[in-house]
C-alpha cells in the first residue's frame, strides 16, 4: 500500500519504554503494506544516541526530498 508519507520508526535497544511500541508498530506497518524505514540500535535514549540517529535521519530526508519526482 503506498501512501504520500514514509515513516522512520528509529528506536535504541535500551529503551524500554518505547521497544515494544516500535516494534508492534514495524509489525502492524509490515502487515499492512505500509512502506516504513524501522531501525533499531544498541543505546540509550540519550542524547549521544540522537545525535547519531538525527544525523542519519536528515539525511534520509536529503534524499527523499531532492529526489526527481
């Protein structure tokens, strides 16, 4: 199923509040056909763990957003 939004679920291992919501979520996004970006790291929720992901984030959003259309 394609729709006009592309998800990124970005989670660290060591959250152990939000693990499980991303990872049902992956699932649910998965089953449904949605398209979605899911990573899952070693870390913290932390600002050093951010930091990285934040960086690859952006430029996930570089791509998608400069490609043709």
């Amino acid at each position: 199923k394609l729709t006009n939004q592309f998800y990124i679920l970005d989670c660290d291992t060591e959250d152990d509040q939000m693990i499980d919501m991303n990872r049902d979520f992956h699932q649910l996004l998965t089953h449904q056909k949605i398209q979605h970006l899911y990573t899952e790291s070693p870390g913290g929720h932390d600002p050093k763990y951010w930091n990285k992901s934040l960086s690859n984030q952006l430029a996930l959003f570089d791509t998608y957003f400069n490609a043709e259309k």
